[in-house]
C-alpha cells in the first residue's frame, strides 16, 4: 500500500503544495473581527475541497460563531470508522514588522511553506484531506471516514462542545484522529499522549478614578501598575512555584520509573537555548525543562497593559492596569477549579488601596491517552513504517481542549498524530511547516487506516 500511496503522492506533489498555498492566503483569523468574512469564506472553501475529494453529505454548519464543516464517507458498517478533528482558523498575525513575507502571502523558501496557518493547523489539517483523496483514488480506504474541521479552535471553541453534544449519533466513530501537534524531530519521529489544560483569565487592577499628575500625587496614592507587578510578581516563588493556595492540590506527582522513561526521549538543551537565543533556562526547581512543559503546571503573564506608552514621557499615574495571565493544568486539575481558585487569591493579596477585577476566559481540561490500544498501535506502526524508526510516545505543553469533550461526550479516545516541530513557530511571525513534514503526513495517514482496520479486525474478530 506504501508504494502505491508514494507513488500517487509523487504525481501530485506540487498541486497538494498549490492547494494548501490557496486556503493559506485565506485570512481565517478568528480573534479579530475584521476577518470575519475571511473565516466565514475559509468555511466554504474547506467543504469545496472536502466534496472534490471524494466526501459525501459535505455541509458548513453554522454556530452562534464560526461554522464546523462536515463531510465522511461511509463504507460499510462493518467497517471501523475515524473522526478527523482538525481547524480552519489561525491566530492573528501580529506583529506584522517582524515577519520577513507577509502572513498571507504565502512563499516556499528553503523547502519550507512561510504562512500564518502552515502548520497551525491548515497544513496538517489539509494532510488529511489529500491522504483521503489518494485512499479514494487508489481504492484504498479500509475504514468509514468523518470529517469535523472547526473555525474556533485558536479561540477555546466556545461553540464546539454544543455541536458535539447535539450530534452524538451523526459523530459516532472508533477513534478520534487529530494532527494539530509536534514530533520530537524530523529523524525522531513521536506520538502525543498528553496535552496540558488551560485556565486564562483577565485581570483589571483600578486605583484612583482618574489618570492623576505623577508628581502632585505620586507617592500619596497607589499607581495600580506598580500593584499588579507586585501581585504578579508574587504569584511565584523563588522555586517556581506557584503561591496560590491549593493550586498543587490535585496534581499526580509521577513514579521516578515513569520519569526516567520519559527521559529518553532526546532533548539537547544547548540546542534549545540556541534555537531561543537565551543563555539559560528558567522553571521549577527539581524539574527538568522537558518536564517543566509537560508533566507540571504553569502560570504565565501573557500581556500586560496600562497607562502611557505613546511617543516620549507623560508623567502620569494611570487610574487602570490590566494583564491576561494564562495557567497550563496537568492532569486531575479542574480548569474551573482553577480559574476560582486563582480568582479568590488574587483578590485577597490585593492591597485595600485597589480595586481588582477578574474576568475569565476560555479553559480547557488536560488529558493522556493511553499507548495500548488500537489507535496507539495503528499510528505507531503506520509512523514505523515512514520513517523507519518506531515513534516515541510524549506529553507535551500545548492544549487542545475539545480532546477531553471527545471523551467526555463521545466515549472516544484521541490520537494525536502531529508532523510539526516545535521550532516552526507557530502563533509566532514566520510560522513555517516543512514539505518534508507535510509530504510524510500525507502518506503516513493512510497506513494509520490500514493498520487501524486490522487492529480493530483483530480485536473484534477472535
Ligand atoms: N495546535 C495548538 C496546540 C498544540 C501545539 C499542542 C503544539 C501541542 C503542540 C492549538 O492550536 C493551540 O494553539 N491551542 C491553544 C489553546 C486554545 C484554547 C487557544 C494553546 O495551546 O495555547
Ligand atoms: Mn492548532
Ligand atoms: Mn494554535
């Protein structure tokens, strides 16, 4: 089947570039109002190519936000079937000054596709829809297929959970498929079975009523930027950890075993800093960096804002500061949970000298899938085969919220097989996704059908 997957593939190469080049030049930024009809169109364009691949029953369906597009085919019911999950939307692509191609103006520079949404997630998500196409034109397809590709993800998928919910019989399926993460390397192939969850909440300290002369009155009076530093500050310790009450309540620590074998997996720190430019690290005492973003939590100021920060000085004491401060949570944390704890604390450091208002976002429960059973096996053999290593399985920092929901909701267990790398800077200027990177997906999706029919063969059959 690989040969035959290959072949179609190089046939086809540059069209599968071509394409994924024209759904990038789509603006689907879905924080910003101002692309609104950009993501409405991105919609429409992603069900285009989902019919011309060969789906069936393909539709844009609406939400109180951004539409979800459907499509499967169906096999026969003998069949075992896959949800493909993947997003149409991409983060804004600010700041502009500091990409060397504009964001939607896509280039392909040095083997690599340059495009806010290269590989978060167009291009990984698009693997899927040309995988699929070749296992329709080479009547390969061992498994029934669904397609959910939603226009909320870089936006906690507010309207995605309701859908699912609402479609249990329609999204019905054996496993869920995802490529919206990373491998270790492209020598050093992975799988991820953990993903963080996500408290993100608001925070507005006020202190006078007005904006006030930083002379008359400074000193006399609390400037509610220097206050929030100061609570910002306080919120870790000299150890990295975090202060709030309870927040470790929950947290599993894990068997030293289970940490020497997660010490396997390759990591050059030297690298690291190099690739960041930094000349050292920084985390949690007694952790090592690749711990420090999978296994533990994490509090981080994700922006701070406040008073005067136009052309030359203003003597100024502002009357407001703001900050948005984002915590990744570990498995048995409650987003929720969280979210009030954090909540609570922060009002009660605040000095009486301020007022302090939170307000919170989006969350996300975090979650791990487990490594035996069909779908672990199926896209670890399919990732054997491409690339002639067997891949290793980790935890990794990011989150996906709606895995926990598929679970919850749909009784269904996650794959999350990725073909980025950390290094292509995703939500950052320049993000890049590899043609070595987007080619392997593509031909590796397949095999994960093949081996997750026999699997599923195998399971039900003896
Ligand atoms: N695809 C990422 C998540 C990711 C990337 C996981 C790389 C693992 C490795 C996803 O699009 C994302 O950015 N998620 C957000 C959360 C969301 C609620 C905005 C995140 O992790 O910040
Ligand atoms: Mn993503
Ligand atoms: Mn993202």
């Amino acid at each position: 089947m690989l040969d035959t997957v290959r072949t179609y593939l190089d046939n086809n190469k540059d069209r599968f570039v071509d394409e994924l080049v024209e759904l990038l030049k789509i603006a689907s930024v879905s924080a910003d109002p101002k692309y609104k009809a950009e993501v409405f169109k991105t919609a429409d364009e992603i069900k285009a190519r989902l019919t011309e691949a060969g789906a069936d029953n393909v539709e844009v369906c609406p939400t109180k936000g951004f539409p979800i597009v459907y499509g499967e085919k169906l096999v026969s019911s003998d069949l075992p079937t896959v949800l493909v999950y993947g997003h149409y939307d991409v983060q804004p692509p600010d700041p502009m000054d500091l990409w060397d191609s504009p964001p939607f103006e896509p280039v392909v520079k040095d083997g690599k596709i340059y495009a806010r949404g290269a590989c978060d997630d167009k291009g990984q998500m698009y693997m899927h829809v040309k995988a699929f196409e070749i296992m329709m034109q080479t009547d390969n397809l061992p498994c029934n297929v669904k397609f959910m590709i939603e226009g909320e993800e870089e936006v906690g998928s507010d309207n995605l959970g309701d859908f699912v919910k609402a479609n249990k019989e329609k999204l019905a399926a054996d496993v869920v498929l995802i490529s919206d993460t990373s491998m270790i390397a492209n020598d050093v192939p992975s799988i991820t079975v953990g993903l963080r969850g996500l408290s993100y909440l608001e925070v507005e300290v006020t202190g006078p009523n007005r904006d006030l002369h930083s002379g008359i009155y400074g000193g006399a009076v609390a400037n509610p930027i220097n206050i929030l530093c100061e609570m910002i500050a306080s919120l870790q310790d000299e150890n990295g950890h975090i202060t709030i009450p309870g927040f470790y309540d929950k947290v599993e620590e894990l068997s030293d075993e289970l940490r020497a074998e997660m010490a396997k997996a390759p990591f050059d720190i030297n690298e690291y800093k190099k690739h960041l430019d930094i000349d050292d690290v920084y985390g949690e005492t007694g952790y090592s960096s690749m711990e420090r973003t999978s296994i533990r939590p994490t509090l981080d100021v994700n922006g701070i804002w406040g008073g005067y920060i136009g052309e030359g000085a203003k003597t100024v004491i502002a009357s407001k500061a703001y900050a948005k401060i984002s915590m990744r949570l570990v498995p048995h944390q409650k987003s929720d949970e969280i979210t009030q704890l954090f909540s609570d604390h922060f009002k009660r450091i605040a000095p009486k000298s301020v007022k302090v208002k939170v307000t919170p976002h989006h969350g996300g429960e975090p979650v791990v899938t487990p490594t035996d059973f069909p779908g672990y096996i199926a896209a670890s053999k399919a990732m054997e085969d491409t690339f002639n290593k067997k891949p290793i399985p980790v935890r990794t920092g990011g989150s996906i919220p709606i895995v926990a929901l598929f679970e919850e909701v749909l009784g269904l267990k996650t794959i999350l097989m990725g073909f980025g790398l950390d290094s292509d800077a995703i939500h950052s200027p320049n993000e890049h996704y590899g043609l070595f990177n987007y080619y392997k997906g593509i031909e590796t999706i397949p095999l994960f059908y093949k081996y997750f029919a026999d699997e599923m063969k195998k399971q039900g059959g003896d």
